[in-house]
C-alpha cells in the first residue's frame, strides 16, 4: 500500500467518524433509525466543520493584513444547493462519497434532499451568488449582506397548464449552513418626524425621532472558495421585534393586539419579492430595502470602527458594491450616518460616501426602474427624504454655478421625476452618489449612456464602464457535468480545474479529432437521457434522447421572446404536418420558467405552451418528430440538470431588451449552440466563439431603436409579407390549440397585430431561417460537434474569475 493511498483511507475513516459524530450528538439519531433527510445534516454539518476552520484563518489574514474590504450588497442571492459545492470547492467531494457509502448511504441521493435557497428571481440574484463563490476563490475579503427570507422565490405548480404559485418553505427542516448570531443586531428605525435643535455649538441639527423601531438579527453562512483556498461569509438579516411579546397589552386582555406588532416588525423578512415591477406592496418592499441597507451600513461601519480611529478613510479600507438600485437607499443612510451620527460635515460626508458607494445597473426597461412616492419617502423615512431633496439641491446648485440652465437637462438629472405624481428616481440616486456605474456588458453598458443615464452620463463621463457578467465554473461545468469535466481534464490536465479561463483554449485541436467529438457527443446522450427521464416523471411525456434539445429555460417575458420560440415551433407542426416524410431533424422543445404573479400575459404565454404541447405530443401524424415540454418549477437545480442536457440554446430576446443573459454562458460552457439574437453578453461571446460558430438571426439593437423613433410597432406587414406566420396565427388565433376556449387566445393575438411592442413578428422570417440552418447543420453531426467543442473551448473569458477580477482592480482597488 503506497502512502497516499493510507492517507486517502484515513481521510474517508475520518470523514466517516464525523459523519456518525455529528448524526449522534447534533442531529441526534442513532445510525439505525436515522432517515436519510438525517443522514443529509450530517454529512452537511461534518462539511460544514471543514469549511469553519478556514473561514476563521482567512478572517484572520484579513484583519492582519487589513485588507480592502468589499461588501456586496444585494436583496437576492440565488444559491440553490450548497452541499456538492461544498464538498467540491473543498476536494472532499469523492472522500465523502465513499464514507458514507460504506455506512450504506448514498451521496447522490441524499443530495436531493436538500432544498434550493432561492433568495432570489433570477439572473441578477444568480449573479450574486456567482460572485460570492468567485470573490471567495480570488481571496478577496469580501461580504456579502442580504435578507434571510423565510419564504424564497415561490414554487410554481401547473394546474390544467395554468401557473400556480405555492409558498417555498425552505427552512422547514433547518438550514445546516447557516450559524444563527444572536449578539449581532442592530436596531432599525421607521417614520416619526425630524426635528431641527442647536447643538453645544450653536450648530443646528436635525434630529430624528422614529416612530417604529424593529431588530436586525445576523445569520452567517459561508462561502467557500475553489480548494477552499478561502471563505467568506454571507450575512442575511433577520427582522424581530424588538419585544417578543408586548407584556403590558397582553396583560390588559389585548391578546391579539400584543402580538400584531411582532407579526409587523417580522414581516419584513417574511417573503421574497417577485420582480414585476408592479404597484402592489410598495410600501413592505420599500421596508425591506432599508432595513437591510441600515443593518448592513451599521455591522460595516462598526467593523471599520474596529480598526480604525475615524471614518474619514472609508473609502481607502472599504468598497461597497450596490446591486442594481434596491439597495439604494445607502446613499442616504450613509449621509445620514456621517453626517447626522458621526458628526462629518456634509461635503467631506459626501467625499467618503461617493468614494465608498458603486453602483450596478442591470437593466433599461423603464418600467422597471426603480421609483418611490415621495409622500411614501416622506412618511418611512423622513429624515433620508431630507437628505435625498437636500443632494438634489446641492447637484442642481453646482450644475447652475456651471452654467447648465437648460430645463430637460436638469429635469433629466433631477433625484425627483415631477410628471406622474412626484416620485425619488433611485437610478439616479445611485448614480449620483456612487463613483463608479456598471452595467453588464459591452451593448448593455454602451445603451445607458445613450438611454436611461444620457444626461447625467454628458455630466459625469468617466463614471459609466463595462463589466461584462460571467459564471462560476466551478458550479456549472465542474459539479452540473462531472463527466465533462472528466474528459477535460484528461485532454487537458488536472490544472485545468485551477485555470479554465487560460486553459479552455487548449480543447480547441480537439475539435477536430473524431474520437473526442465522439466522446463529447456521449456526454450529451447520457445528460439527455436523465433528463428524458425527469421529463417522463415530472410531465408523462416520453421523448427521444437521441432527437435535438432545442431549450428555452429563463423567466417568463416578453422581452425574452418565449413567443418567438413558440410561433416556430407552431410553424414547424404545421410543416411537419403538411409534409409528414420530409427530411425533419426530430427535436424536442423544452420549455421552463416562471411567471411573476401578477404578470397576465406571461402567465398567459405559459399556458399557450402547455396547450401547444398537448396537442402536438398528441398528433399521430407528427409521429414523435416534435415533442413540446414545459416542466414546472425551474430552479438552479433543476438548471444544473437542464444545461448539460441541451443541444440548442435559445437567447432570443429583443435587441437592446437583456442587459447580458447569463444562462447563454452556462449553455455554451456546457457545448451546446446558441441562437440569438446580438443582444447583451450574446455579442461578446459571437467575438469570442465566432459568427460562424452561432446562429445569429434579427434586428440589432440600432435597428430596434430606429423602430423605436418611427414608432413602428405594427405587425401587418410582416403578417402579409409572411404566409407561415400568417398560417400559425390562424391557428393560435382561432382555437386549434384551445379547443375548450377557442377565442382564449384571440384578444392576445390581436393586440399583437396592432402593437408587436417586442417586435416577435419582426423578426419571424430570420428566426425561421436561422432555424433551418440549425435542422442542417444537425444532419451534419460531425460539423455540429466540431462547433460543440469550440463553443466550450472557447468560454474561458465568462468565468466570473475574470470580471470579479475587473472589479477588485478598476471599481474597489481590492488587489493586494
Ligand atoms: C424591483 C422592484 C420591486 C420588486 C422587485 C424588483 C425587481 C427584482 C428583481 C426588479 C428586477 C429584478 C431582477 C432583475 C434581473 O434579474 N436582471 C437580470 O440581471 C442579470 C444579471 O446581470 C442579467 O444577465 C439579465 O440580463 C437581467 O435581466
């Protein structure tokens, strides 16, 4: 026996010991009676221990070498499950495997036992998520701060091919990652009024007296990073009443009274958001936004305060990163802290906070720009409404001083939009008081300088830069396609797991050898076939594995285009149908994805494809050459079982409409081919795999805007100048796919007509030619994979290494 091969076994016999240690004294089970949810807190528990003893080293280092802090601060962290991260980023993955396999206990079983943390709505709480793990790997001392929601993103259920939303529950069973700290809170105050007083000095100041004061709890979880070379903690807030129980009320009799309070002040952590940009619950969102804001600005400043004599070298020692203009709301409360607290004056106040503060923008969607009643501000947080008029003052003043009179431009510039019932533009406010602006990538970042942030952009032109999104590598190729990540690393070598982003590139001759194509094609049929196989048990439709994947797994919106996807595939039924022995390269179209609740057309759009797809799986003349599925309830796991499965990768959306996309990545990382459209991170990864090894169809974002500025949304001519479609919106039109409610989609379709606001009429006839080029290449499988290979070869760049490396050097000045 070879010494390594001892040391592996004592590591699987200690593994095992800790596994059993921690079912006996902290979950409390006897081995023989345990379940297997038991057996899941334990070996997540006995890798949890793992992780503590670097989490305390690196906090260590980080102190020592007083590090640069950066502090993420996002109201969405989309995590999924934590433990083959975990074990993976920690190299225990297989030592695990095989403890618990001789205790009779299956890892890959057990592993589904855990539920998804899905703090978040999608792409942007994704991202999140992706860079925590990518700032971990880089060793930068970084924080992420958010909200401990006790119900994450709802769980979707089809009814009759309806969404239905049902609560998540996440923590029913308890969190094993996550260590409760009781003696960090922070006191979190709304409403009131602010009172002007002069102080020792003659000096007026504005004093707030709140109204309403609730508890900020800390919860911490760790992130571990690539080897476990470092981690870093995951701060969410809890919310409690600052009394459990109002003695005095319940005394008197006032049984319900007593506890209403709690049930208010605990509201604010109850549930997380849907991005609908709706009006319904502003005021609880808007709750939700300053209490993480305050409790994380608070934990922050103290940490600073730790170490240092003042505040005024905030901005050496700390970056805080803004996700998106939810947690905007700092740029005030960290005036109000300087200014109001700490006693700084206002200019050199401001200094620190526009030298701390950076802020993301992750998306041009007016309506989904962030704005607040000012009568809302005024009554929640009047003393930061103060604040936010007196910024705007001061920016219009100095604006004035430098001869700037022209009316729109300081309009446009204004904190206070004035036409629609006078509301705080939070985009603007982040602007403002940040001193970098990104957007995601390259299209994304070019258009806000000449859309939403023009003006200010022409006042501030070194503010706005590029950081184009990326992915953790290590969750979505190494842990989501093991068998991928084998035959890299064979070709390759074992570094390749350290530095895909160099690495990658090497796959590229093996494009061109036979066996490994080979090889590459077997990976695909062997992920195709276990997710045909959730497919027949989540929706009863058998498919073929061998037939092309054709994906679209994304929130539902219109701006994404799912009706695109869908009026093809109508138009490729009706082929199929009018031409049943043609040449058809058999697909499946896969569908996932959910809609906000109160989002009618796309909650619409899901039961059009559901109703498509009955009627499709179901006609014998189609003879299985197309199969249309929806699975319900998509989530990162189910992402990670979706994404090494895929052929075709649909990025369809309207050009100018995504900021970046970030499943695009995951998807050709993976090998599968995109089609899309030149929109957001689209453009730069067509530059870094080449036109030729895309399918790239429609108009660019320069021609939606010329659209845009001749108002031309109407779909009639492109509905004469195009039998096909024509054809398909007759048929969805007048009920073929509705037959028990056949005008249920007659409105839909007809508002289309006089108003394609996403232009899916447009941009049919490219979008069906780009498709036939798909169907040919498939029945060339030998060029299809030469373009798979590339297509992973050539994805290195989409690490989020990379641009959390962009962001440590040119926004935080984080690399030591
Ligand atoms: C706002 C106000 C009130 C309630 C909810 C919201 C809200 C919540 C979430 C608004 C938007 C979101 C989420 C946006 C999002 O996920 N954007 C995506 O971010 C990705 C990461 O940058 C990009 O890749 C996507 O293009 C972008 O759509």
């Amino acid at each position: 026996m070879t010494q390594e091969s001892n040391a592996r076994d004592a590591e699987v016999a200690e593994f095992r010991a800790a596994v059993l240690a921690k079912l006996t004294y902290s979950v409390g089970k006897d081995p023989e009676h345990a379940f297997e949810h038991d057996w899941f807190e334990a070996v997540a528990l006995a890798a949890r221990d793992h992780m503590v003893e670097h989490w305390m080293d690196h906090t260590r280092r980080a102190y020592r070498r007083s590090q640069k802090r950066v502090y993420y601060l996002s109201l969405e962290f989309l995590i999924g499950r934590l433990l083959y991260d975990s074990l993976s980023n920690l190299g225990l993955l297989d030592i695990a495997r095989e403890a618990i396999a001789e205790l009779g206990v299956d890892l890959e079983r057990i592993r589904l036992l855990e539920p998804d943390a899905a703090l978040g709505n999608g792409g942007l709480g994704r991202l999140a998520a992706c860079f925590m793990e990518s700032m971990s790997t880089l060793g930068i001392a970084a924080h992420g701060y958010g909200i401990r929601y006790e119900h994450g993103l709802f769980r979707q259920a089809l009814v009759d091919g309806w969404q239905q939303e049902q609560t998540e529950n996440w923590l029913d069973f308890g969190n094993p990652w996550e260590f409760e700290r009781p003696e960090v809170i922070y006191p979190i105050s709304f409403g009131g009024g602010v009172e002007t007083l002069t102080d020792s000095n003659g000096e007026q100041r504005q004093v707030w007296t709140p109204g309403e004061t609730v508890r900020a709890v800390a919860y911490d979880t760790p992130v571990v990073g690539w080897r476990g070379s470092s981690v870093n903690t995951l701060r969410l807030w809890r919310a409690r009443a600052l009394e459990e129980l109002h003695l005095e009320r319940f005394n008197a009799g006032d049984h319900l009274g007593a506890v209403a309070e709690v049930a208010r002040a605990e509201s604010i952590s109850r549930v997380l958001y849907p991005a609908d940009s709706t009006e319904a619950g502003q005021e609880l969102r808007l709750r939700q936004e300053y209490f993480f804001v305050c409790a994380s600005l608070q934990d922050l400043l103290r940490r600073h305060l730790n170490m240092h004599d003042n505040l005024l070298n905030l901005p050496d020692a700390a970056a805080i990163q803004l996700n998106d203009t939810h947690p905007s709301i700092a740029v005030a409360e960290l005036m109000r802290l300087l200014v109001d607290q700490h006693e700084i004056p206002w200019d050199k106040a401001w200094e620190i906070t526009v030298g701390t503060l950076a802020y993301t923008n992750h998306t041009l969607l007016p309506e989904a720009l962030e704005t607040w009643p000012v009568a809302l501000m005024e009554r929640m947080l009047p003393r930061h409404m103060q604040i936010i008029y007196l910024i705007n003052a001061y920016h219009i003043d100095s604006l004035r001083a430098q001869g700037q009179h022209d009316f729109d431009v300081l309009r446009a510039v204004s904190l206070i939009e004035e036409d629609n019932g006078r509301r705080v533009r939070m985009g603007n406010l982040a602007f403002l008081g940040s001193h970098s602006v990104n957007g995601v990538s390259a299209l994304h970042s070019k258009l806000m300088k000449s859309t939403v942030f023009a003006e200010l952009h022409k006042l501030y032109p070194q503010r706005i830069n590029n950081k184009t999104n990326g992915i953790t590598f290590r969750r979505w190729l190494f842990q989501a396609n093991p068998m991928l990540t084998r035959m890299l690393t064979d070709r390759l070598g074992e570094q390749l797991l350290d530095s895909p982003q160099t690495l990658l590139k090497n796959l590229e001759p093996f494009a061109e050898h036979e066996d490994f194509r080979q090889q590459f094609a077997a990976q695909r049929l062997h992920s195709k076939k276990a997710l045909a196989s959730i497919i027949q048990e989540r929706v009863g439709v058998t498919v073929n594995p061998e037939a092309m994947f054709d994906v679209q797994v994304k929130r539902i919106h219109e701006y994404k285009r799912q009706l695109l996807n869908l009026l093809h595939t109508v138009a490729l039924y009706q082929a199929i149908r009018s031409e049943p022995s043609g040449n058809w390269a058999p697909r499946v179209k896969v569908f996932a994805g959910k809609a906000a609740a109160s989002y009618h057309q796309a909650k619409l759009i899901i039961k059009l494809t559901n109703d498509i797809a009955r009627v499709v799986n179901n006609d014998p003349t189609v003879r299985g050459l197309l199969k249309v599925v929806f699975l319900p309830n998509y989530n990162v796991s189910l992402a990670e079982s979706i994404i090494p499965a895929a052929d075709l990768s649909e990025q369809i959306s309207t050009a100018g409409y995504e900021a970046s996309g970030t499943s695009n990545m995951k998807f050709a990382l993976n090998g599968a081919l995109t089609i899309g459209t030149l929109d957001g991170a689209n453009v730069e990864m067509c530059e870094q795999v080449g036109a030729d090894n895309m399918f790239i169809f429609g108009l660019t974002a320069q021609q939606v805007q010329a659209r845009k500025r001749a108002d031309d949304f109407g779909a009639g001519a492109a509905l004469s100048a195009s039998h096909r479609l024509n054809d398909v919106f007759q048929a969805i039109r007048g009920g073929v796919f509705s037959p028990d409610d056949p005008s249920r989609y007659s409105g839909f379709m007809d508002a289309l007509v006089g108003y394609d606001r996403f232009l899916v009429c447009a941009d049919f006839d490219a979008y069906w030619d780009a498709q036939q080029r798909v169907d040919e290449l498939w029945n060339q499988p030998d060029q299809w994979w030469r373009m798979a290979v590339l297509n992973t070869a050539r994805m290195g760049w989409f690490s989020s290494d990379r641009t959390i490396a962009e962001y440590a050097g040119e926004i935080w000045n984080a690399l030591d």
